[in-house]
C-alpha cells in the first residue's frame, strides 16, 4: 500500500494518515506449529499510518500499545508486560518496536502478545511520501519531508494465550467479559416420575430467570436438551468454559433461589431470585478480577531479577523468565542464546524424539525497570562480555 500513500498524501494536512485492514497471513513455518500460538496462517489486525513528526508517530505508538495491552489485561485477564523490543528483535527495516509480552505458566515459556512498531522515515525516504514543511525557517523556501510511519498488528494469538494461561484439565476457562455466554442455566431434578404440567412449569421459571438475567445485560442461556444428564451438562459447559453455571430444580424454586458454581475455582452456593440482577453481574466481575489477579500472580512470582549468571539456566529451568543487566549488543544477544542451550528437554518434537532444550531470547527490555543497574558500573550478565550494562532486560524461551 506505501505506493499509493505517496499518491494520496499531498500535503501536510492529510496528516495524519490512518489505515486499518484485517486480514489472513500465510507465513509457511519450519518450525513445530502449535494451534493459536504459532501457525502456518492466521488471522490478525494490522495499522499502518503516517505523520509529520517523529514526536507525534511516537505518541501513537505507546497509545496503540496501551491498546494492546487493555485487550490482555482488561478483556482477556491476561497480565502482560511493557516494552521496547532490542534491536535484533525489532521488525526489520523499522526504527524502533515496542511489544506486550505475556507468559505462559505451564511450560515458563514467554510470548509476544503484539507489537506496536515505530517506522521512522525508512519506508517514506523509499516510497518518496513527502509533504511540505507546514513551518519552513523564515526567508527560506519551503522543503519536503518525508513522513513518519508507523505499523501495528495484534493476531488470533491473543486467543492461544488466554487460552494456555487460564484453561485447566477440565477444559477452558472463559473469562467473563469475552464469554459469549456468560451464564448456562441447567434444570437439575427432573426425572422420570415428574409430570409434563411440572416439567413445564419448571421450563417456563427457568425462561423467566434467563430474561431477568438478559435485561441485567447478562448473556445468559439455558440448556434442556433431552437425554442427558444433568451432570454430562455440567461436564460439558465446564469444557466450553461458561464463566457460571446456574441449577435450578423443584427444591431452588420452593426456597426461591438458584445453585451457582464457578467455572474458575469451582466454588458453589446459593443466590436468590430477586437478587439475580444484582448479584449476577457483580459475581461476574468479581470472576473477572480473579482470573487477573491470578494470573498477575504468578508472571510476577516467575518474573526474577538475576545478577549472578549461576542462577540464569536453574531459573529457566524452573519455568520462570529473567531479568538481567545487558549492555544491548547484538553479537552478545547471540552469545547468550547459545550459553543457556542444553542437551534435552521434556519437550517432544513431530518425530516423537526428545528436542534439545532452546536458548533464552531477549522478551523486550521493559519500560518499568528494576533498580540496582549503575551506568558505566553494572557489567553486562553474559560471562563472555565485557562491556556494561545499559538496561535490564527480559529474557526467556519463548514461542
């Protein structure tokens, strides 16, 4: 599309310039695919825009980020961290990336939520999109110049990630404000002795519950597919992940209550019908925070600060990522991955043979930094390098 920018921006007033698409991308992976999190095609958002100052591309870029990072923490209850990406990581032929970085608790592995990419004026200086200098130096002519680009992308990935980090044996666990069904009603106590008058007064109770619920702006449904049991119910909503479950039978509706459980702890009580539009939501909300809270936790228990390169690999191989002093050289980046290789992992590849355990890559040097790193004092972790240390940086094995 950079070809046509420089035929649609003609002057410093079709700034900013701002597109968006959705699209399929087919990127044909030798390495091992994993569903969601590394396929060979998958869907995503993607944003390219332009500006006229790199001041002004660089505050889209952390506010398209802050994006980003709401689309995690606020929706999908997943913590992530804030960073700018090392310059062997960034997106080729970009001027700097900034990235969300997740962490996936079962196998300590980190993982690249969405990336926010600040392009400078490479693409526009190739693409010859100029603009007038809307404020040139008194007494002297106007000059063009090139544009400041910026692009953007946030991918089904972001599916894959709720998933391995909030799922559990029994299957998915849906946090609430991305559950298209927030709550599944199930009839419990109806059995072969209830009468067809009885069952269907108990089915017209359980339609009236569910319209409370709709009208409190809950998404709620219930189930009364025949021939099955209420507790093959239970198993299967559990394995979609409805955040709650309600159950209804004769005994709730004689104390004017229904049975709750919760899909994330599997805690269980009562709540009664006149208080449902209330109590409902706030449950609701409150799962919502427990799923984050829980999830915060445990990035942050396995998010260590290590200033002893003896500690580096054991780390790893507790399934935690690590924050070191790094002086931010390439060459070192590399040195670093192939120190923390190891022989054989737990980990199995297509073949079913046991795969030698990955080196650590840099996540992103995060934007909050931990105290302690002394300019010009601080050396740089990796044994092998001299140099000091610019930042901390997070790093991990990663997908």
């Amino acid at each position: 599309m950079y070809p046509y920018y420089s035929k649609w921006i003609r002057s410093h007033r079709d700034l900013p310039l701002r597109l968006n698409q959705w699209n399929s991308v087919v990127r044909w992976e030798a390495k091992q695919t994993t569903p969601f999190l590394r396929a060979r095609e998958f869907l995503w958002q993607e944003g390219h825009t332009a500006h006229l100052t790199e001041e002004l591309a660089g505050e889209e870029v952390l506010q398209i980020l802050e994006f980003y990072a709401g689309v995690y923490e606020q929706l999908l209850a997943v913590p992530v961290v804030r960073g700018r990406k090392t310059e062997k990581e960034k997106f080729a032929g970009g001027y700097y990336t900034t990235t969300v970085e997740g962490y996936i608790p079962s196998n300590g592995r980190g993982i690249q939520g969405g990336t926010s990419h600040c392009l400078g004026q490479n693409f526009s200086k190739m693409f010859d999109i100029t603009v007038e200098d809307p404020a040139p130096k008194s007494g002297e002519k106007a000059k063009h110049l090139h544009v400041w680009q910026n692009s953007w992308g946030l991918s089904t990935r972001v599916i894959g990630v709720m998933v391995m980090i909030h799922g559990d044996d029994q299957g998915l666990v849906l946090p609430p404000r991305v559950a298209k069904l927030q709550v599944v009603l199930i009839p419990v106590g109806i059995n072969k002795n209830t009468t067809p008058e009885d069952k269907t007064k108990h089915y017209d109770q359980l339609q009236s519950i569910k319209d409370t619920l709709k009208k409190a702006g809950v998404r709620a449904d219930y189930d009364i597919r025949e021939g099955y049991t209420p507790a093959w119910k239970f198993n299967d909503w559990e394995l979609k992940g409805v955040p709650l479950r309600l159950e209804y039978g004769p005994k709730d509706a004689a104390k004017e209550v229904v049975s709750y459980a919760r899909r994330d702890t599997g805690e269980k009580g009562t709540i009664s019908i006149s208080s449902l539009t209330t109590e409902i939501p706030a449950l609701l909300e409150t799962i919502q925070n427990d799923l984050y809270k829980k999830a915060e936790e445990s990035f942050r228990s396995h998010r260590l600060v290590i200033n002893d390169w003896a500690e580096v690999v054991p780390a790893l191989d507790s399934k935690n990522v690590v924050l070191i002093p790094f002086c931010l050289a390439e060459k070192c980046e590399d040195k670093i991955k192939d120190l923390t290789k190891g022989d054989t992992s737990d980990e199995v590849g297509p073949d079913g043979k046991k795969v030698p355990t990955m080196g650590m890559k840099s996540l992103c040097i995060p934007f909050e930094q931990p105290e302690g790193l002394v300019k010009g004092e601080t050396k740089c972790l990796n044994p092998e390098c001299d140099a000091f240390a610019e930042k901390y940086c997070m790093f991990g094995r990663s997908y």
